[in-house]
C-alpha cells in the first residue's frame, strides 16, 4: 500500500502530480539560477510569461523517447556535475523550466551523437560554442548534433596555425603524447620555417586522444584508426576521383558537397557498426 502523499518524500509527492507540472510560481529557496545557465532564449524571455516547471520525475518521461537510457539517476548526476541547475522548492525537490530541458537535451546529444565527455560539453557550453536547444515541445530548430563539430573536408590550407606549446596549452595533451600520434601516423603536422603547425582538424584529434589516453590508449593503440580512416579516404576517393580532378569548376565543386555527405553516412555507418558489436560485449 502507498503511504499517504503527505507523508512521501518530496519529490515523489511531485511525481505524483498531474504529469509532474509544478507552477512556475512556487516558492524557491535557492534564489536565481546561475546565469551561466541561463539561455538566450531565458533572457529574452518577458518576466512573467515563463513555462511551468516540471518534476524531474517529468522530465526523465519526456526525454526517454529520445534517450531510452536515461534515467532520474542520470539526470542528478549531470547536476551533480554542474551542467544542469534546476531550482527548488521549500519542500526540496526540483524543478525543470523549458531552458533546463533543453540543456539537458543537447547535453544528451552531444554524448551520443558526438561521444564528447562532460568536461568538454560543460566547456563548449560555458563558452557559448554551442547554445542549448531553444525548441519546446520536442522540436527542435538546431541542426542534428553529428553536424555540430563536423569538420569540411574541404583544403583549409588558409585556416589557422597552432604551434606545439599551443596545442598543449589548448587540449590539455602531454607532449610525449603528441610525439608518439606523430610517430605512428595518426597526426600529421606540417612543417614551415623550421616548426611543425596544426590545424583545426590535427588539434581535435590531440584533444580526442587526451580523452582516451585517460583509459589507457596510447598512440600504438589507434593505428586500427588511422588504418580504417586511410582505407575509407581511399574508398571515396576511388568513388569521386573522376568528378574531383574534372576542369569544369561547378563539377569539383557538386563533388565536394557529394564528399561531404558520403562521410557523414560513412561517419554515422561506422558508429553504428560499432555499437552493434559493442552490444554483443555486453549481452
């Protein structure tokens, strides 16, 4: 039998409400929340035209079509790890305005879909690189978070230039461990004047292989990636080789933008691909 709702705790008596709706005009007793928080959409928004908040009980119900691991756990843990700060009521429990939600969303996304760790989502949110999704009611008016960090595969011989001390200092990466990517293959830097450069695309692959070096992976350990990345290079280019060296400039170009797509599909058929076998691991 249920105790009486007087006597559950705070946030199961929250649950326990109509679709977990709370009004937005409950009494909080942790004061504003923290402006780093706050969305753009939240700041524009006119004072007393709020959504009401919901339960975390509610929250973890609208999400899990998306998300089908999430889980309440889950959701206190990303707030226990600073990326998400709902208010509460007198009684203690939390509550979730729209601009919490969409955070939450794009934090999930971002997981999922990019594999970034929270230290650098609650980094790329901090700098306002990425904004959390502004779209209520499960529409969402960003682009699918794969495109988010997506890298053109266009030459960008006119990007900008790191130096070694800058990658350092930018991705956290130890020096020895940027010698062994060179040594292996896996990141190559251009030579000028005597120093070797990177661009944007060889400082995002240091800064994904700090996260894995955190496991263990060192530079011998991601040949498999260098070999399968030079293997689906090949493939493409066998695919697109006459359209790309072809005189006419409206055809290279169509061939780029053709490239573009294939490796995302590629991209996306490799993830999946993996977590495919990765489930046989764990069943």
């Amino acid at each position: 039998m249920k105790p009486p709702l007087e006597t559950r705790a705070p946030e199961a008596r929250a649950v326990a409400g109509s679709a977990g709706a709370v009004p937005a005009a409950t009494p909080i007793v942790n004061g504003p929340p923290d402006p780093s928080l706050v969305t753009p959409a939240a700041r524009r928004r006119p004072p007393g035209t709020n959504a009401k908040a919901l339960t975390i009980g509610a929250v973890c119900k609208q999400l899990e079509r998306e998300f089908p691991d999430i889980s309440i756990s889950k959701i206190r843990y990303l707030e226990d790890q600073k990326l998400v700060s709902p208010r509460r009521t007198p009684g203690g429990y939390r509550l979730y305005a729209a601009a919490d939600v969409a955070r939450l969303r794009t934090i999930l996304k971002l997981q999922r879909d990019e594999f970034l760790p929270l230290r650098v989502i609650r980094q790329e949110l901090a700098t306002g690189r990425i904004e959390p999704e502004e779209a209520e009611g499960g529409t969402s008016t960003r682009p699918d978070a794969r495109s988010i960090r997506r890298t053109s595969v266009v030459d960008a011989s006119g990007g900008a230039r790191y130096g070694l001390a800058d990658i350092l200092e930018d991705t956290g990466a130890e020096a020895s461990l940027v010698r062994e990517l060179e040594e292996y293959g896996v990141l190559r830097g251009e030579l000028r004047d005597g120093q070797t450069l990177y661009d944007d695309t060889e400082r995002e692959i240091v800064r994904a292989v700090t996260e894995l070096a955190r496991f263990g992976v060192g530079g011998r350990n991601l040949r498999v990636f260098r070999t399968s990345a030079d293997r689906e290079a090949a493939l493409l280019e066998q695919i697109l080789a006459p359209s790309l060296r072809s005189r006419n400039p409206e055809r290279r170009r169509e061939a780029v933008e053709v490239l573009e797509n294939l490796a995302a599909i590629a991209s996306h058929l490799k993830y999946l691909l993996l977590v495919r076998d990765l489930r046989k691991i764990t069943s």
